[in-house]
DNA sequence: TGCAATATATGCCATACTGCAATTATGAAT
DNA sequence: ATTCATAATTGCAGTATGGCATATATTGCA
C-alpha cells in the first residue's frame, strides 16, 4: 500500500493523536502530582464537580460521582475531616445537607488547573507563532469533533 | 488588548489544547470503561508495563510502579489469582521470580488499547482530509515538543 | 394527627492498596 | 564453610473505598 494513500494518512493521523493523548495525560498526571499528598484521586474528582457545578446536595453530589449514597456520606466524612469540603444544612430544608468546597478545597483545585495551564503555556511558547498556530488549528477541530466528555466517563479514572 | 495579539493568541492555544486534552481523557477513560469490573486501576498501569517492557522480575517491577517491594508482592498475589499474571521462577537464579502477562493480561491490555484506536480512528474519520492533516499536524507539533512522559508521570494518575 | 416519602447517616462488612519489620530462601564472597 | 548480601514473602496494621440494610430526622400529604 503506497504510504500516501487517504487510509495510510487517516491512521498516521491515529497514531500522532495517540502520542499526543499520552503526552497530555503526562501534564494532567504532573499537575496532580503536588497535591496527591494531600487529597485521592477521587477526592479531587469531587473538587472538580463542586468547582465546576457549585455546592450541591449530598444525594446530587454521590449521584454526579455515581457513588452508593451511604458510602458516599462517610466520603464526604473524610473530606470534612481533611478540611476539603465543608457540609452546611439547606437554608430551605433542615434535613438537606449542602456540600461545598472550602478555602483549602478551592484552592487545590485552583493549584492544579493552574499548573496545568501554565505548563502547556510554556510548552507552546517554545514554539513558533506559525507552530502555534498550527497546534490550535488541530486540537479546535480535534476538540469540536469529539465535544466535552460526559462528566460519568471522566469519573472513571477519577479526574 | 487586540484579539489578534500574538499574547492572546498563544492563550488561545493554551484553552484549545486544555479542552483537547479533556476530550482525550474522556477517550481514555471511556477505553478503560468496558474492563474496570475485571482489573483496578493501578492493575492495568501493571499490564501496560508489562505490555511496554516485557516479563519483569518482582523487585524490577515494583519499582517500575513507584511501590514498596512487600506492598506489590501482595498486590502480585491478588493479579496471580485473578488470572492476569503469572509468577515464573528465573531459569538462571531461583531466587528470582519474573512476572509475566498471561493470555488474560494480554487480552485485556489489547482491548483497551485496541478501543482507543477505533475510537478516535472513527473520530477523525468525520473529518474531511484536509481537517484530518491540520489535527495530524497540529498533534505532531504538540507531540514532538511536549516529548513522551516518563513512565513514573503515568503512574501518578495509574494509566 | 398519623402515615408515607425523602434525605442523610450508621452498623456492619468486604476489598484494594500501602508500609514497616521480620523471615525465608538463595546466591556470592572471603 | 561461614558470613554477608540479595530477592521475595509474610506478619501485622492501617487507610480508602465500596455496598447493603437499617436507623434517624424531617417533610409533605391525607
């Protein structure tokens, strides 16, 4: 099969994006590699939700992570004990429990978007203006193919 | 600030390959869906290595994985039982004891990877060819400058 | 008021993973 | 041959996560 072929650069194109995904998955495993002494993964797959959807109920909350409920609530404990979450009873309903981040659960959160930001940023900056540009042409029309995850598929490997 | 200021395009790159890179988990994440009530986490980080390395003594291996000797001959144990490795005495030194996949291993390894192909090889087949060479070049650039992460960055987020 | 539904928490128990210290088996060296 | 070093395992103990069934508190409805 002559290398030029549609099907040949179709699965040129496979390969570079699998290269590309391990080397993302690298700056992903990198900007959570500070804070993996102080919060799980699955600890911080709760700080992303609450970041990213505001407090939530309990129930809401275990539900998004497909977590049992009750096992969830003694989850929950060890988020409040380390300081993570704080747990606060519905304005509304006395037997509601919202659950929101804390200073130290935003701030983690925080630390590791950022850190992730700023190491692709410095990636990009060693390249070219032309380079760059190339790089956001592709990952646009990349990322619009393939739309955001469902939030469930993320929670599988807990980021 | 203008929109089409070099600064602001490089920021622009930078949101493009962090919602890229969002997709790509959501790819991964999805590939390792279907064998998640068959091997954990940290145990498929195990068949990777083996997969990329080939068969490992015991000591090589935990440290491969970041783990402490004692922890992973337990964990070995639970992977030995669930039929994804074997433990094979050296041929050469009967102190040593080398891992290796079994079928099992193998076979799960394979499907993983395998579903990540044809996931993402059906995504780019939505793509006219000329987007198809933008996401080739745009990932080859990013590929080449961000390098391959070392195995230990991987181990972090156990993929 | 009494009863059903809802939201959360607990009792109980099981598994996966982890580390430190001590043990066993083997190999290497003096 | 005895001693030292190496490879792996095991005893012991602890944390994190998970689920099922049950209990508690509160709400809403009849």
């Amino acid at each position: 099969m002559n290398p030029s072929t549609p099907v040949t650069a179709a699965s040129d194109a496979v390969v570079e994006t699998l290269t590309a995904s391990r080397a993302l998955l690298g700056v992903i495993a990198r900007s959570l590699a500070t804070v993996m002494d102080t919060v799980t993964l699955p600890q911080f797959r709760v700080l992303v939700v609450l970041s990213d959807l505001g407090p939530l109920r309990m129930g809401e909350l275990s539900e998004k992570l497909g977590a049992n409920q009750s096992s969830f609530s003694r989850f929950a404990d060890r988020m409040v004990t380390a300081g993570l979450i704080a747990r606060q009873p519905a304005a509304t309903n006395r037997r509601e429990v919202i659950i929101s981040l804390t200073e130290l659960g935003r701030k983690i959160h925080h630390a590791v978007t950022e850190a992730r930001r700023a190491e692709i940023a410095a990636l990009l900056g060693t390249l070219s203006p032309a380079e760059r540009a190339a790089v956001k042409a592709g990952f646009e029309i990349f990322a619009s193919a393939a739309g955001e995850p469902p939030a469930a598929d993320l929670m599988i490997v807990g980021l």
